[in-house]
C-alpha cells in the first residue's frame, strides 16, 4: 500500500491524530472558576459579602451586648490597683480573676470592669487608694465647721482646697468655734490608727473655762470619773505656767471633743475656749492661723510608727 508525504507541511499527518490549533490568547479571555472567585484576565474577583452570605446557610443573628457607656469618671479596675502601689495591672488582673478584689462589698472577677475613684475597693480585704498618699496640717481659726458637707457653710474644706488635688479628709472634729491643728489625709492606715486603734494618737489641748478649776475637780478629772455609768478618763490634765488656774491643758486621745465637753459640763464649768496645740509630735510651730501645710516624709514617718 502506496504512503503519501506530505511537501511544505501542508499535508496531513499520519493516523488518526489530528492536531488542534492553540491560541493562548482566547484561552486567557475563558473564564476558568477557581475556590477563590471567577479569574478575568490575571486579576481574581472577590467574593462580595452578599454572594458570601448567598452560598452559607443562614445564622440567627446573634444578640449585641449593650455597650457601657463611656464615662470620664470611671478607671478599669486593674489601673486602680496599679496607681495604689499594689502590684502591676498585668498581676492585678491575676488578682481580680482568682477573686481577691471586691468593689463596695461586693467580689468583682470581670477582666475590664470600671469603678468610680469614690468607690470602696479592697484588695485581699484592705481598702486601698489609687491616689498619691497626702497628708495636710491645717491651723483651723474659729467660724469652720470640721465637715465634708457643702451645705454647713464654711468648712475646713474650704481652708485645705489649694493644698492637694487628692480627696483628703479631717481625722477628727473640732468645733465651729474651736481653734488648732486638724490632720487631713487619703491613708486609711493613719485615720484607723487615730479611730479604731486601742492606742490610738494623742492629742493635746489648750482650754479655757469660765472660772478656775478646783484643786478637787483637778484631781477628779486626773483619775477618771464616771458619767452616766460611763468611765471619763484623760491622758494628762495640768495647769498651764504661769497663766490662771481657769487654762489647762489636757490630752486625750479621744478624736472627738465630746469627752471635752461631758467632763466640764458634768463638773459645772463653761468652755470659753478650745484649742488643739498639738498631735502627736505635730505641733503648731512655724503654722499661723488659718494655715496648712504638707508633713515632711520624716514626719509622716514617725506618724506611722506611734
């Protein structure tokens, strides 16, 4: 059987393959489908939300928490903790989660909740105070009431509001019209030690009566007496030198001057005057009346260790 060969490549090829003709450039322009959308040319299409949702089987919508709103007034807790010197906020949200931090009484174990700096926050039971520590003495003159209260009129407050940006408060009252020394602070460790310590702190007045205290009511007072059932003992009672018999100075450590009050009245004496000369260690020295100024570390420090 006779073959043919083909002259210039124009013949047909042997068999019954046939070749196809290519053409690279049609087969770019045909669409080829991909996981990644339909590829045009070299540029992939991406899926649009809508076609995503389309092919996924439907979802209940899940419902959106209410959002807290944003209020200046409020810290995370973690940074509360850090600013009191208690440990970083890194080991303060450690803390909060193991249950070791409780706001207003109550156990806070959410990572990002928000407290108000007015808020009682305790840390493994003690309170603690994101603010600097600040200790104030303050000359008092007479006409202030020893208070917090906006509505009394003018307080203490009014006289210690230039000293400190902290939220200082009174350790202890004196009277509208009494005179002397007032401690103010943010350390709850220095207010318990003057409030809910056996020891407590002492303090010493200057008094004045209307008449001379009798040598009986002297000795009287000097070796405690009872009110009303009640046990009315001082530290020390003297005489001031060189003044009359009707000044005296008396130290207690009660914070208050009621213990003041129902010994004289008790012993049928009016107070013309009350004056706090001292407190503790700190005295009046250098402070003129109407006057405050910031302890110094070393007096700070030697506070803390009576």
């Amino acid at each position: 059987m006779s073959r043919h060969q083909g002259t210039g490549g124009k013949g047909k090829s042997s068999g019954n393959r046939q070749s196809k003709p290519t053409n690279k450039k049609a087969g770019a322009r045909q669409g080829k489908s991909s996981d990644k959308g339909t590829v045009r040319g070299n540029a992939p299409i991406k899926k649009t939300s809508s076609d995503k949702a389309a092919a996924s089987p439907s979802k209940p919508a899940s419902p959106s928490k209410p959002s807290r709103p944003s209020n200046p007034d409020e810290i995370r807790l973690n940074k509360y903790i850090a600013n009191s010197g208690m440990c970083s906020r890194r080991d303060a949200d450690m803390h909060i989660t193991v249950g070791s931090v409780s706001v207003n009484g109550e156990v806070i174990t959410e990572m990002g909740y928000k407290v108000k700096l007015d808020d009682e926050v305790r840390f493994d039971g003690a309170r603690i105070n994101p603010e600097k520590k600040t200790y104030v003495l303050l000359n008092k003159p007479k006409g202030f009431a020893t208070t917090t209260s906006q509505s009394k009129g003018r307080t203490v407050m009014d006289l210690v509001a230039n000293a400190t940006s902290a939220r200082i408060q009174p350790i202890g009252r004196l009277g509208r019209n009494s005179t002397g020394l007032l401690l103010f602070t943010n350390d709850d460790v220095i207010t318990n030690k003057f409030t809910k310590s056996k020891n407590g702190v002492s303090r010493l007045f200057e008094i004045e009566l209307d008449k001379a205290l009798k040598y009986e009511d002297f000795k009287k007072i000097q070796e405690g007496f009872k009110v009303a059932g009640k046990l009315v003992a001082v530290e020390e009672i003297s005489y001031i030198h060189d003044a009359p018999k009707s000044k005296i100075g008396l130290k207690i450590k009660n914070i208050g001057n009621i213990i003041i009050h129902t010994i004289f009245d008790e012993l049928k004496y009016e107070i013309v005057r009350i004056d706090c000369v001292a407190i503790g260690h700190l005295t009046k020295k250098d402070l003129p009346r109407g006057h405050w100024k910031h302890l110094t570390t070393q007096e700070i420090n030697t506070l803390k260790m009576i």
